[in-house]
C-alpha cells in the first residue's frame, strides 16, 4: 500500500484504508486527486472515461495499475450504480465533466447532458445508499452570475452564466441542492458542493487552457499565444482547491466531526452545502501577469492572440473563502509566485525525464512539499488532532 511518509496523519486519517470513488479520474485534477488518497492509503476506484488529453497524467502516473480504473460515462446509470454497488464507498468526489469554457460553446449540448444530467445521475445512484458516505460535487467558480464585481463572489450570491459551460454548472449547483433537500436531509449520504478558482499545477495538457498553452509553446521555442491577457482569474495551484476538497469529505464521512476540528459542529450535515476554495487575494491575477510569472522560470516570449471576434469569457472573477476559513478552518497554503514556481518545476522536470518513475516522484514530492507548508501555518488538515 502506497503512503506519505510524514510525521504526522492528514485529514486525521479519514481516508486510510478507507473506500473511495472518483468521478473523473482520468482528467487532470481527479489524477492529481488519485495520487494523493492512494499516497493516503485510500483504497480508490476510479469512474471516467479514457483520458481526455494525449499524453495525459492519468497515464503519465501510470494511475491504471495502481487504483481500479473503470471505463463509464457518467450518463450511464446502469453502469454507474454498478460501480458504486462494486465499490461501496465511503466517499465519493465527483469530478466528471466538460470542463473547457471555449468547447462548450462548440458542443453545448453535450456540456449540458454530461454536466447537469451526469451529476444527477451519480446523485440518483446514491439514492437508498444505506452506508454513511461524504459525498463532493465539483463545480466551478464560474457558476456565479458575474456582475464584474471588484470583490469575491460567496456562496450565497446568484447563480448564472454567459457561455454554456458555466451555465451548465450553475444548473448542476442548483440539481445537487434540490437532491440534498429532497432526498438527503436525513441521511446516512451527506453531499457538499466546491468551487474551486482556476486551478494550474504540472500535467494538466488541455486544449485552450493557458498553462498548457504556455508549455507548448515553450517547448518548441515559439512565442506564448496570449487570449485575454487583461482578464483576471482567481490562479491557485491544483493542492490548494484538493486539499479543500478533502478536509470537507472528511468532515462530511465522520459521525465525530467535532473531534476531527476541535469547535466544529458535530453533525456532519453541518458541512453540507456549497463551499468556496479559492485563493488568497493576491492570487487575483491577469492572464498577462500569470504568463510574464511563468516566464521567469522558463524564458521565452509570448505575442497577443486574442481573436478579434472571441466568444465572450469573463473579464474578472474572484471568489470569496471566508466560509471555507470560518466553518472549515482552511486556507490556502501557496503564493501565487510559489503555484507558478512549482508548476514550472514540474513541467521542466517531466521535459527531462519523462519516465512514470520520475512523475510521480515530482507529483509526489510536491504533494510532500505542500503538505509540510500547511503544516508549518498550523492548518488543522495537515496536523495530528486528538481524537
């Protein structure tokens, strides 16, 4: 069994030997995902379908012989309650979906079958799920109706969207929320909701995001093509948002919530609901600020690209983490700087050896690092509670 070597537990040891199912696995955050609860001694299935990019992290881990990895669409019931009837787990992370703002404005519908009616479908499977299970659905920072406001949207303020993407989410927030009030206010299942800011960390090779972009491009020694470079975006390594995610299962899969957070309420329904994990404010940045960051640490040029006639993308976006600080008592652990540094340290690493052995000594590496940063802020995921 893979573990972290560290001297103390994480997330009080929730997930040690424990059953988890990951919705989404084979995408970049649900391996980044993967790696940690197996490094956590999680016994972890994997529900998705074959990786998105080529080459992929999922692969580059070589997650498929490490973990069960089973081929489904989320849209696919039968197969789904299968999975979760094989897997009996005690949580779940649902991480599938069309995640890509500018795809979907080439395939909405898709964007709205995979995102809205694929969350509900993983929700209908727990429906009648006698086992007690912490249950959290990824969405996005952009399922806010974003009015350009100056300040970070909260977890209360209204849903929306422009392009099909973030529609689809918000949709998806408000399904997740009929089905937690309709069929899990009494129930053994408890299931939060999180929305992360952008995320960015090493293996992330998608289409059109702009960390890829970058490495692409400097790898062949072309200028950076830059859309949007006045654009600001909550930027947040992928550990930041991960570790949210999994202090939250924690609290939500544990009858003694109050003994994993010390103040907390002991219900686990209290954890319920939506949760922001975004950045701290000075990670509020422009695409052109995070492209000249990069550069620091892998020299090279980038050029304005943005198209004349572009589909419309937000021209700023922040989120609010003060209900994640207050009820959680979590907080991002990197700069903004140290995000950039690490993701660039990644990708010129992989360049050099690109060999599973050595990804996953630098995704595991950094997960160390990260871990030990949290730790040295006394952030109560990463230290040993009393029980």
């Amino acid at each position: 069994m893979e573990t972290l070597v560290t001297a103390l537990p994480l997330f009080a040891n929730a997930y040690d030997g424990r059953r988890v199912l990951v919705t989404g696995h084979s995408g970049f955050k649900g391996a980044w995902l993967c790696q940690w609860l197996l490094a956590l001694g999680a016994d972890v299935t994997g529900y998705a379908l074959e990786s998105p990019t080529s080459p992929a992290l999922f692969d580059q881990l070589g997650l498929a012989s490490r973990m069960r990895h089973m081929e489904g669409d989320v849209r696919d019931p039968v197969r789904l309650r299968a999975a979760i009837a094989d897997g009996q787990p005690d949580f779940v992370f649902h991480l599938a979906a069309q995640s890509l703002v500018r795809a979907s404005y080439v395939v909405p519908a898709d964007t709205f079958e995979v995102n809205v009616l694929g969350t509900v479908q993983v929700l209908d499977a727990l429906r009648g799920y006698s086992k007690p299970c912490g249950v959290v659905c990824v969405t996005t920072d952009k399922c806010y109706e974003n009015r350009e406001w100056f300040h970070g949207y909260r977890e209360d303020d209204p849903l929306g969207g422009h392009d099909p993407y973030s529609a689809s989410k918000a949709a998806a927030e408000i399904a997740i929320a009929s089905y937690r009030r309709s069929f899990f206010a009494n129930d053994p299942v408890k299931i939060a909701s999180v929305r992360a800011g952008n995320v960015i960390g090493g293996g992330d090779w998608a289409a059109d995001r702009i960390i890829p972009d970058c490495i692409r491009a400097l790898s062949a020694g072309r200028p950076v093509p830059v859309r949007n470079r006045f654009a600001i975006r909550p930027w947040q390594h992928v550990l930041e948002p991960l570790s949210g995610y999994l202090w939250l299962g924690a609290l939500l899969g544990r009858e003694e919530s109050a003994a994993l957070l010390p103040g907390a309420p002991a219900n686990p329904a209290a954890f319920s609901g939506a949760f922001n994990f975004g950045p701290s404010h000075e990670a509020n940045r422009t695409v052109e600020e995070l492209v000249s960051e990069l550069l620091k640490h892998w020299p090279g040029t980038w050029e304005d690209h943005t198209p004349a006639k572009a589909p419309h993308e937000a021209g700023r976006l922040q989120l609010a983490i003060e209900k994640a600080r207050a009820l959680l008592c979590w907080q991002p652990v990197w700069p903004f700087s140290e995000a950039v540094a690490a993701t660039a340290s990644w990708y010129r690493s992989a360049a050099k050896d690109p060999s599973p052995e050595n990804i996953c000594a630098i995704t595991q590496g950094q997960i160390y690092a990260y871990t030990e940063a949290a730790r040295a802020s006394s952030i109560p995921w990463s230290l040993s509670i009393p029980r």
